[in-house]
C-alpha cells in the first residue's frame, strides 16, 4: 500500500482545500438544508401542478355534461327528435288530410290529361275537359252532381296513409343521416333524402293510385274499388299496377328534390319563429305552398306520361300512349319514357304535355301547404 499515492488527500484537499477539519461537520449541515429545501420547493410546485390539474379536470368534467346536452337539444330541435313511428303517426295523417281536401282539384286534373284533341267525334263529354278548369269544373259537377268530384277517394284513402307514413319517415331520417353534425338542415341533402322518400312512397301508393284513377275518368265502366282492382288483376294483371312505376319515380325524383330543397330553403329565408325556437304555422304553410307550386309546374309533362299510362285500357282514346312496342315485352310493360313523351307530342303537339298544369299548379300548391302544416303540428303533439 505504500507504493500507491494518497488519492483520498489528494480528492479532498483538490475539492476543498480551504476547509479545516472543523468546518467540514458545518459544511455538511449546510449541503443537507440546501438539499431539504430544494425537495420541499419541488414537493410544494409539484402538489400544485396536480391541483391545478385536477380542478382543470374537474372543470371540464362539469362543463362536459351541459356542452353534450346542449349539442342533443340543438339536434332535436333541428331533427324533432321523434321515433321512426311517430313520423309514420305524423304522416299518415297529413297525407290523409291533404288528399282529401284537395281531391276535388285532383278529379279535375285527370280529367284535363286525359283528354284529347282526338277525341273530338266521341259523345263522352272529354273535350269541354281539355279546357280551362271551370270548364272541367262544370262538366264533372253535370255528369255526377258534386260526388262525382270524389268518386274513387276511398282508394285514395287507402294508398295516401300509409304511403306518406313511409315517405316522412324515410325523409326524416334519411335528412338526419345525410346531414351530418351540421347546425343547420342543407337543402341539397333535404332534396336527396326526399329522393330516397318518394321511390319507397311509390311502391306503395301506386297500385292504390292506379285504382283511383280509373274511377276518376268519365262514364268508367267500374263499380269501385274492389271491382276496379279485380278486372284489372283478371284482364292485365298485376302489372298493370305498377306500368308507370318507372315514369312516376322519374318524375317523383325531380319533383320531390324541388320540393324538400324549396321547403327547407323558403323555410330558412322566412325565419319566424316562434319564443320556442318553432317555426310558425305561417311558415310552413308558406315554405310548402311554394315548394309544391313550382315542383308541380316543372314536372308536369312527366305527370302527363303517368296518366296516360295509369288510365290505358279503362278508355278508348285512340292517342293514348302505347305500350311497350317491343316484340315479346308484353302489352302491361310502359315504353321509355322518352318515347312516350315523343308519342304524345306527335301525335297531340307539344301543349298537351302542359294538359292539366294549372289544375296541377292548383292541386299541389294548397295540397303541399296543408301537408307541411299538418305533419308539423301532429309532430309537435307526439313530442310533448
């Protein structure tokens, strides 16, 4: 050992070499108070971080709760926040109340479409029907008195409540779905969800839709409903219920885009509302006056293909549109679309495609009104 140096002298003397022997206790003290209160600083600062912590946390923890149930009122009052069965409840009974009230002005408009230039030689009183709508009025009213303008209206009955059950429905939640976390309906959203409504709508009212109006035509040859749905099941078949499916959607799609895209924009840019954040019975009779009213209007000629295809074989109007010329596609399928407008163009000029518009105008434009304002109060009854 004693070949080796004195490091430990060495280390001390190096790293204090102004501290005697005596000071060396003092020092050591010193270091350990430093050391005591350097760790309670850390302690204190870090106790401190964590309550802050924590109240930050706790804060957020309250206030989550009331921004989560504000976000949900907002969404149920953009979107009711009613079941897909009560919008089905709140449907069926508007669409019952708007077809009934407005089934006179739909008698009328058949009959304008349905007349021809054609038809002049025959005795069944349709050409004073391709007149103004007075004179419809006034031909209907002498042939069978004032139900004559309802004749058919229990197969409307039938098909108009639960068709307008599925078809808000569907538009409700389909324009939930579409719209996303938005804060406000989009009216190119609303226009697609009312496009998905209306192809399930028309699978359903159709056959019932076909039923009425051949019962709505004049001097028809049958005795009602079920007479009505039995001779043409056993003469043409169930085909025949569904031949203007495919021009009814084209047509629906169209309009049904027109008019939920009108309703929810005119719905926005009227703004009343009431204390409650609901719009007021003005509002929707006015946003669905104007959307039926143009829908109606732009999508005329296609509903003027629809009549003429629901009707064939319950008239002998000699132009009414051919059915599918294709050899081997049977006498109950439509021809395209197209072709029959082409048809009726041809043979009766291109006005006869804007037979009935002003009936259908009429039609639609107090009919959409009285849909809109009844769906929306039978929905604010089911959510209270």
């Amino acid at each position: 050992m004693g070949g080796y140096p004195n490091w430990t002298g060495l280390r001390t003397s190096f790293l204090v070499p102004s501290v005697k022997e005596g000071e060396v206790d003092n020092l050591s003290k010193f270091t350990e108070g430093i050391r005591h209160n350097t760790s309670t600083v850390v302690s204190n600062i870090a106790q401190q971080d964590l309550m802050t912590a924590t109240e930050r946390a706790t804060v957020d923890l309250e206030k989550s709760p009331a921004v989560n149930q504000a976000q949900v009122e907002g969404r149920q009052q953009l979107f009711d926040g009613l079941t897909f069965g009560s919008h089905m409840i709140a449907g069926a009974i508007a669409g019952m109340t708007e077809h009934t009230a407005m089934y006179p002005i739909d008698t009328i408009k058949t009959r304008l479409q349905i007349a021809s230039e054609a038809s002049t030689s025959m005795s069944s009183g349709l050409l004073s029907h391709s007149g103004p709508v007075r004179s419809a009025f006034r031909q209907i009213f002498a042939d069978g008195g004032i139900l004559g303008l309802y004749r058919g209206i229990n197969a409307m009955a039938l098909g108009a409540g639960p068709a307008h059950a599925v078809y808000f429905a569907v538009y409700e939640k389909g324009k939930e779905y579409l719209n996303g976390d938005r804060d406000h309906v989009d009216p190119a959203r609303a226009g697609v969800a009312g496009v998905i409504a209306t192809c399930a709508h028309d699978a359903v009212f159709l056959p019932m839709d076909v039923v009425k109006q051949r019962l709505q035509i004049p001097n028809t040859r049958y005795a009602g409903v079920w007479d009505c749905y039995k001779t043409v099941m056993a003469e043409e078949g169930v085909g025949a219920f569904f031949r203007s499916y495919r021009t009814t959607v084209v047509m629906n799609i169209p309009y049904t885009a027109v008019h939920f895209a009108v309703y929810e924009s005119a719905k926005t840019a009227i703004g009343a509302d009431t204390e409650d954040g609901e719009d007021k019975l003005s509002t929707h009779l006015l946003a669905g006056g104007a959307a039926g009213g143009i829908a109606a209007a732009i999508t005329n000629p296609m509903d003027v293909v629809k009549t003429r295809l629901q009707t064939q074989g319950a008239t002998n109007i000699s132009n009414t549109v051919t059915a599918c010329s294709t050899p081997g596609c049977g006498s109950s399928r439509a021809p395209p679309i197209s072709d029959a407008l082409r048809q009726i163009a041809a043979k009766e000029g291109t006005g006869a495609l804007f037979k009935g518009i002003s009936a259908r105008v009429l039609f639609h434009t107090p009919a959409a009104a009285i849909c809109w304002s009844t769906y929306e109060y039978c929905k604010s009854m089911l959510a209270v």
